[in-house]
C-alpha cells in the first residue's frame, strides 16, 4: 500500500463536472425543493439566489486555499494547519458524518425513482426504496475502488445525459405553462425578503444542502490537473451552473402547482413536472432516468468526499493510519471505502423502520444541513485568517479572500445556531449528536505514530505560498 493518489487525474472539464454532479441539480430538486416550497412558500426562487450569496463567499474560500494548499483534506487539512488540530479534526469529522447520513439521503430517492419506472406506487415502500438504494449504492462503492480514472468517465456520461434531460423538462414546464396559464404567475414577489417569522434560517439551512456537493473537487485537489487553480476555480464555476437550474425548477414547480401541492409532492419531482407538463410515458421515464443517474451521480461524489477526507485525516494521524493507505494499482483509499460501504449498510437497515420515505428525507436533509453550514463556516473563516495580511497591498484579494469567506461563514453560523432550536427532537439527536460523537475518537497524539512518518513521505502537499 502507498499513500500517494493519482496525480493529474482529472483536467479542468471534468473537474467542473464532478462539481455540478456533487450538487446534482435532479437529484437535490426531487429530495429538498418541496420542502423548501413548503418552508418559503413563493418566495423559493428568490431563496435561491439570495442565500447562494454566502455559498459563493464559501466557493470563494475553497477555490482561495485550495491555490495556497492543495489537499485531499480539504477543509480538515486547511483548519487544522491554520487553526490546529482539534478545529481540523472537527471540520474532517462534520464533512464524514454529513456523507455517512447522506448514504440513507441518497440511497432511498434513488430507490423510489427505480420503482417509480416499473411501478409509481411502489416508490412509497421504505423497505423496497431502501432495498433497491442498498442495491445502487454498493454498485456505486465498487466503481469508485476501481479508480478516479473510470470514476470520471462514468460520471461525465451520467451528467451530460441528466442535464440533458432536466433542460429538457424544463423547457416542456415553460411551453405547458404558456399555453395553458401559470397557476402561479412569474413575480417580483418570487424575490420578495418578507419572509414569514421563523422561516428565514430554515430557509436558509436548506439551501445550503441543495449546494452542497461542489467542494468535492477540493477533495480531489491532488488529482487534479494544476491542482493549486483548477480544483477551486472548478468548484466555483460548478456553484453558478447548478443555481440557473435550482432556480429554474423552483419557477417551473410554481406555475405548475399551487404551494399547498407542491409542499406535499413526493421524493420524485422532477418525474411530477414532467408529467404535469404533458411530456407523456417518454418524457416521464427520461426524467425518471435523470433523477436515477443524478442521483447516482451524487452519491458518488459524496463518497469521493468521504474516502478522500478519511484518507487525509489517516494520513496525518487523526485517523487510525490504515485508512490513509492507497491500493497500489486502483490507487485509491480502499480501507476507506470499507468504512462508508459497512456505515452505510447499517445505517440503510435502521432507516427501514422509518414510517415514510418523506420522513427519512426530512429528517436527514436538515441534520445534513448543519453538519455542512458548520465545516463550510471553518472553511470561511480559515480563508480569512489566511488572507488577512493582504489589504495591504492587494484591497481587492483581501475583499474577495477575507471579508467575503467570513461574511459568509458568520451568515451560515448564524443560520445553523437559530434554526437548531426549531427543529425537532429526531432532527437535533442525528444533527448535533453526530458531530459530538467526534469526540470519542479525537487523539491529541497521532494514531500510529510510529508508521505515520512513513505514509507521510513524499506525499504531504506543501504550504503554497505564505500562510502567515
């Protein structure tokens, strides 16, 4: 085993692909745009763009230390060497039980929507949902251990086809609309800040979940062509590419359905706006098919993610040593692998005894949420402190790298803490309680101390540029 990844793996393009497919805009509009609907009522579209603002400042922070210093970390690696081990550990920790919850978040659509192709009334069924995504995602687990290189291949393919699809039903919502009236007609009051008391930080909360995917390609920094700028410059592009479609389906449920119905449609929407809009059993197993595909898509970044993190946090220390081992020939973290693959199977098995679909997406969503706005503010925060000396003589970075990032992750710190207190008790428990368990395997000396030096040799990323 070695501890080095596979340099210049991906290039530009695909990079920026596996950032659209982290956020994956089917997949995220079928799980979490009802319950924004349901949470924002009209005013979702707006919510869309206005709380991408902070989401922007972080895709700056990501793409500001990834040029400083590029690492399969990521976030971990950044806090940790910037504001020590413990911040370090707790942002690595917050990114891997995030991935570990969201293989229930995405195993169980990706389920529905498999059935929903042979049979609609059968994607309700937890225990078949849950089942068929066990199905997917250890199929999804094996690729990965395979190598980035196919990993990439297969994930440019499901991409472009699912992007494909959803312009297309996209435009099919647009034309039904225009003939036969908008049961919400487009208005500024889609952009309207008058939101109801107490849904402005849930609001907020669950759009941070429907961007949350692109910084996989800071995790994926060392395999990245020119790792110091196109792993973040990627993830940046990605954010912007996926807020035009978020937006758009947001627009698209609203002249479709009233609020009441479109708060209460299932786990596959995009399949729903297809079929209201007359595309007939073509146009609705093509958009069955892209949910399927984006969801695919996502959980195989989000173990990307996961594997990579682990990997870095072994490789330091933070983790027992064996998960910062890479196969020799597949030269990826397969120890890792192993980890999320069992997680994932135990956790599909509890989610069984979940009442409904919608519940275990409900639930997860949100805990999943404050999970990431936590490890995306340390992120911020750390770009700013990095930055913090170039007002003096470079205004304009100091504003982008600084002032932004920590604009964004006071906003995003803000919103977690608030809307804490008005989730439920199953919400709060998965939520927090996941992240406090960090601290039975927190070790202020290093696992494997005596075989840590050797992993380390040769493939610790150095500090680009001064970090004072």
């Amino acid at each position: 085993m070695t501890a080095k990844l596979q340099t210049g793996a991906l290039s530009m393009a695909e990079s920026i692909i596996m950032g659209v497919a982290g956020s994956a805009p089917g997949f995220s509009v079928s799980v979490a745009l009802a319950s924004l609907i349901g949470t924002a009522g009209i005013r979702a579209p707006g919510a869309l763009v206005y709380f991408a603002l902070p989401m922007i400042g972080i895709a700056m922070a990501y793409k500001g230390l990834g040029a400083r210093m590029p690492n399969a970390g990521a976030g971990y690696e950044w806090t940790g060497r910037l504001f020590g081990k413990p911040f370090g550990f707790a942002s690595g920790w917050a990114l891997l039980v995030a991935a570990a919850v969201f293989t229930v978040t995405g195993s169980s659509p990706l389920g529905a929507a498999t059935l929903s192709i042979f049979d609609p009334t059968l994607a309700d069924s937890v225990i078949l949902s849950t089942a068929i995504g066990l199905v997917w995602f250890l199929a999804i687990a094996v690729v990965l251990m395979i190598g980035i290189g196919l990993t990439s291949k297969v994930q440019v393919i499901m991409t472009v086809i699912q992007l494909f699809v959803i312009t297309a039903v996209l435009v099919g919502a647009a034309v039904h609309a225009f003939r036969h009236g908008a049961i919400n007609p487009p208005s500024w009051s889609w952009f309207s800040l008058d939101y109801p008391a107490g849904t402005l930080a849930p609001t907020a909360l669950l759009v941070v979940f429907f961007y949350w995917g692109w910084d996989v390609t800071a995790n994926l920094g060392e395999e990245t062509c020119a790792e110091e700028e196109d792993a973040g410059t990627a993830g940046f592009i990605s954010v912007f590419i996926t807020t035009a479609y978020f937006v758009a389906f947001a627009g698209a449920t609203l002249v479709l359905f009233s609020v009441s119905q479109g708060k209460d449609l299932s786990a596959n929407l995009v399949y729903q706006i297809a079929q209201e809009s007359g595309l007939g059993p073509v146009g609705t197993l093509a958009a069955s098919i892209a949910v399927i595909l984006s969801s695919v898509a996502s959980m195989e970044t989000l173990l990307l993610q996961f594997s990579r993190t682990l990997f870095a946090m072994g490789r330091a220390g933070s983790m027992p040593v064996t998960f910062g081992e890479i196969h020799p020939k597949a030269r990826t973290p397969v120890n890792a692998m192993y980890l999320i693959m069992g997680l994932g199977v135990v956790l599909m098995l509890l989610a069984c005894f979940m009442p409904s679909v919608s519940l275990i997406l409900s639930t997860s969503v949100k805990a999943i949420a404050l999970q990431v706005s936590f490890y995306y503010g340390l992120a911020g925060l750390a770009c700013a402190y990095l930055y913090r000396q170039t007002w003096r003589t470079e205004p304009g970075q100091f504003a982008i790298f600084a002032i932004y990032p920590f604009v964004s992750a006071l906003c995003l710190a803000a919103a977690g803490i608030y809307a804490f207190f008005t989730f439920d008790m199953l919400t709060r428990v998965v939520g927090l309680g996941g992240l406090l368990i960090g601290v039975l395997f927190y070790r202020k000396r290093p696992y494997g101390l005596k075989t840590i030096d050797t992993l380390l040799a040769g493939s610790q990323a150095p500090l680009h540029g001064d970090a004072r």
